[in-house]
C-alpha cells in the first residue's frame, strides 16, 4: 500500500479522534476504564504482527500528527506518540471530572510501540485520554471505541501486518 494511502487512513483516525474527545468525555465520567500512570496493556490495545520493521506506518502516522495543537513525541525507532489537545470546554469538564491540573492541560493521545521479535515486529497501538493530576501523576481513561478499534485494525492491515487478539 502507497504511503498516501496509509497517511489518509492514519490523518482521518486522528482528526475523528480528537473530534470524538466530547462524546469519551460524556461516556468517561461513567463507565470508563481508569489506569493511574506508568504504560497499561488493556483488551482496548490494538496489535499486530509485521515480519518487516513498518517504517511506513511510523511515517505516516508521524505525518498525521500535524494539525493546531497536536505534538507528536518520537523516541527509539518504532516509537511514536501523538498528543491531541482537546476543546477549551472539553478540557475544562476533563479537569474537573478527574481532579486535574491547568498547569497541564488533559491530552487525547495515540501511541504506538514495537517489539522486536526473532520473527518479525509486533506493533501495539493505545489510545487515551490524559489528565495530569496536581500530585505530578497522571490519570489515562480508556473508552471503548468500536469506530478507533476498526480504524487501527485497518491501519495495520493496510500496513502489511496481521492483527493479534489478546
């Protein structure tokens, strides 16, 4: 698959992500999962199996992350996390609900992160809300979300991999 294609499959999951941060917010002050801090594997964690490194996901995925108030934080090869921030309301209603900080504003964010295996790489995908607490820590909510969940399997699929289940 051209790297266009994957960068308009990877923009379009990004730019509804982060419209879809008012609709998590309502469904999060309910029944959401809430981790505190640190990296958390849930069943809400994407996966899959690549026997070549995706440079072309990590490009095009690099190259989404680029609209107003998006950051996008690289580290080791295979590395990549997209910060989104969300509306001045939505913030606001995400900082309250959890008790957060203004010094640091909550974050919608997608992350992806490889494992190098003997046989290939495994790609694992999250995607979270952030609130920054007052204490330094952080609070990540996690909705399910069957619209991301497609959009990633899709991703991956388009990327040449093939998509584990927990």
């Amino acid at each position: 698959m051209s790297a266009l294609i994957l960068y308009n499959i990877c923009f379009t999951m990004l730019r509804v992500a982060s419209l879809m941060i008012c609709i998590s917010i309502v469904s999060a002050c309910g029944g959401a999962t809430r981790y505190s801090g640190g990296t958390v594997e849930s069943d809400l964690d994407q996966q899959a199996f690549f026997t070549d490194f995706p440079g072309t996901l990590f490009e095009a995925a690099g190259e989404a992350c680029s609209g107003p108030g998006d950051l996008l934080v690289t580290g080791q090869r295979g590395t990549l996390r997209c910060e989104v921030l969300p509306s001045p309301p939505d913030a606001a209603a995400l900082i309250l609900a959890y008790n957060g900080t203004i010094e640091d504003l909550p974050k919608y964010v997608i992350a992806f992160d490889t494992d190098t295996r003997d046989d290939g790489y495994v790609v694992r995908n999250q995607a979270y809300i952030s609130v920054p607490q007052l204490n330094g820590g952080e609070v990540r909510i996690k909705t399910p979300d069957r619209r991301r969940t497609r959009d990633i399997r899709q991703i991956f699929s388009a990327a040449g991999g093939t998509i584990l289940t927990p």
